[in-house]
C-alpha cells in the first residue's frame, strides 16, 4: 500500500552504549559515546523542546538538502504538542521556537488533535510542509524504549520528524507497482524459512559495509538470489517496504546522526564512519525479523551498501537514489542484485529454525520488545 506519512502513529527509540559487535573482521573502534542514557533525559517538555528539538531542527535543514537527491523533505517546521499540559510550541526551520495557542494550531485543517504519545501528522504551510508531534514526559523519560535505535540519543521526535516527513514529500511521488501485496503489513512469522534467510541476509549486508567485504556482498547478492527464486510470494510481500520504509529508514539515520551529533557528525565523511560503528558496536539494534518489520533494515542496509558501491565505482551516490523514485519494481537489495558485477555465491543457511527463534528472541529482548 502506498504508504502517507499524514495519519501514522510513531514508536520508535533509540540507544547508543558502547559494546563489542559479534561476527566482524575489524577491531572494534574508538570512538564518542553515543546514545541515550538517564543524563540525557531533560525535565521537561519545554527545556526539550527549546534544548534539544530545535536546534537538531535547524541542523538538521541545513544539512538535507544534501542527503537525498531533490531533496522535498527540507525547510520543514514542526508544532509539537505536550499532552500532559496542552501546551503547543512552534519551531521553525532555523530553530526559532514560539510559544503558541490551539486555536492557531486548529487552524491548520490537516491537524487532528489526539492525546496520543507519539502521534504524528504532516501538514501544509505557506512555504513547505510541517510535522505535527505529541509529546509526553513519561515517554521521554523511558530510557528503556529509548534504547532500540542508537543514532539519535535523545527522545525520539527527530525521527517522527525526518522518517515520516520522508514518506510525506519525496516518496509521494514515487512511482508505485500496479499491484501491491501485503497491504495490511503482516509479518508472516510463521514464514520460517524465509524470515531465516532475510536475517542472514541483513547479518551479511552489515558485513559487507562494516569490513568493506566484497566476498561477504557476494554472499548476500546469493543469499537474496536464493530467496527470490524459492519465496516469490514473501518476495512479492516485502519488495515495495524494503523500497519505501528501507529508504526512509537509511535517511533516517543519515539524517539523525547529523541532528543528534552535530559536534561528532559534521560531513558525509564522518556519517559514514558512525554508521560502521552503529553496526559494528550495536548489531541487534539494526537487525529485525517479520515480513513488514524487517523491510526496514533489508533496504537501509542495502543502501548503505549501494553507497559503499557506489563510491568504490568512482560513481554518484545520487544514482540507485534516483532509481528508487522512478524504478516502480525495484528497491535496494533488489537494485543491488541488478547492477552488481559481483559473484553470486551459493547460497548455505546460517540458521536452522530453532537458531532462527532463538536469534529472533534475542533481537526482541535487546530491543526491550519481548
């Protein structure tokens, strides 16, 4: 289904503590504490707001142009509503904040207001678009929920404000398939096999960036071959999500790392290397399982891979990003296997079905989920 960002609910977290990765050939790398901790936490949905959103905010729309070609998710603002207080706060692109009353917010007809953590609406201004967000202190204060994706380290309003803005301007017009599966986002758990095999094919795709490894890329591109091949119908459930929320999940990244480490995190150059430590340092928060969930990590992985390429090829990175809005049938991974001149290696399982489970449990229970 295509998917507007104008009526989604948001739960997403983020951690960042520092702890060795499991299945890499580099040496585990010395770098900034990032992520979220009880320190981090402000005391209010005011000093938050005025502290810590506007000015990820304003560095965020000076950076976004650069992050995707044609960038339409820039010179966003963002209301964001403290549910516990009613109260209503407007920040503009330059992070200016200002306090402001519900009537003015009621005047924007694509603003519904509901008492909801996490609830998230865009809506159209006179120079762009805006994203509305609900706040609340005890969701700002679960460090726990905060802990599932380790490239922000604060609550978690930025990537309401980046991801489904994402799916809001650029991807509305994307082309889209004439037929469209797994419309009700079912995770098809019971899909053993082919849950299995896209786990391991997310374990080698962070390889292969990590280490920079072509023989770890040669086995994805045959692991996704293998699955393409045997699973055409889990195939045809996951390509369009692996296309839209794995795009909008690697810009989320990209974009978080800038806005929530502007003194770490200040070039593409930088970017990338926090993202190696993101997955060198922090495997499971990137891994996941389920025909919607995982399509999230399948794509961003496969984009971080295709900038890797993309860069050893001496070619823009702009150009597998151009294809995901014109390309109705492709994504990623699927891009991936089509350009790579690469090998395919045969594929061999990692997991049986019980170490399948197991893994997955794993996953769960780090992120705080089980």
């Amino acid at each position: 289904m295509k998917r507007s960002a104008l009526n989604n609910l948001i739960a997403a977290g983020l951690s960042l503590a520092l702890v060795g990765g499991v299945g890499f050939g580099v040496s585990k790398m010395i770098i900034p504490a990032f992520g979220i901790n009880k320190t981090r936490v402000e005391p209010t949905i005011s000093k938050y707001v005025r502290d810590i959103l506007a000015k990820q905010i304003k560095t965020y729309n000076k950076v976004a142009p650069s992050l995707w070609p044609n960038n339409k998710d820039v010179n966003l603002e963002s209301i964001v509503q403290d549910i516990d207080n009613d109260v209503f706060w407007k920040i503009e692109p330059n992070g200016k904040v200002t306090r402001i009353s519900k009537s003015e917010v009621l005047k924007h007809e694509d603003i519904m207001l509901m008492k909801i953590p996490g609830w998230f609406q865009g809506y159209a201004t006179k120079n762009g678009a805006g994203a509305f967000m609900a706040a609340s202190k005890k969701e700002m204060a679960d460090v726990n929920r905060l802990k599932r994706y380790p490239h922000l380290g604060t609550y978690d309003l930025f990537i309401t404000y980046s991801h489904e803005m994402f799916h809001a301007t650029n991807q509305e017009e994307w082309a889209f398939p004439d037929k469209q599966y797994n419309t009700d986002s079912n995770e098809y758990l019971k899909r053993y096999e082919a849950r299995a095999v896209r786990l391991q094919l997310q374990t080698e795709l962070m390889k292969a960036y990590v280490d920079k490894d072509e023989k770890a890329l040669s086995k994805a591109l045959g692991t996704y071959q293998y699955y393409k091949d045997n699973f055409k119908q889990d195939y045809n459930d996951t390509l369009l999500n692996d296309r839209l929320e794995g795009t909008a999940f690697y810009y989320e990244i990209r974009s978080s790392l800038f806005a929530g480490y502007p003194s770490q995190v200040t070039s593409m150059s930088e970017n990338d290397t926090a993202v190696k430590n993101l997955f060198l340092n922090h495997t499971d928060d990137y891994l996941d399982s389920g025909a919607y969930a995982e399509t999230y990590n399948v794509g961003a992985l496969a984009g971080f891979v295709l900038d890797w390429q993309a860069d050893a090829h001496h070619q823009s990175r702009d150009i597998w990003k151009k294809a995901m809005a014109t390309q109705k049938d492709t994504s990623p991974m699927q891009y991936l296997l089509d350009h790579s001149s690469l090998k395919r290696t045969a594929f061999v399982p990692k997991y049986t079905k019980s170490e399948y489970l197991n893994k997955y449990q794993e996953i769960l229970k780090y992120k705080h989920l089980d």
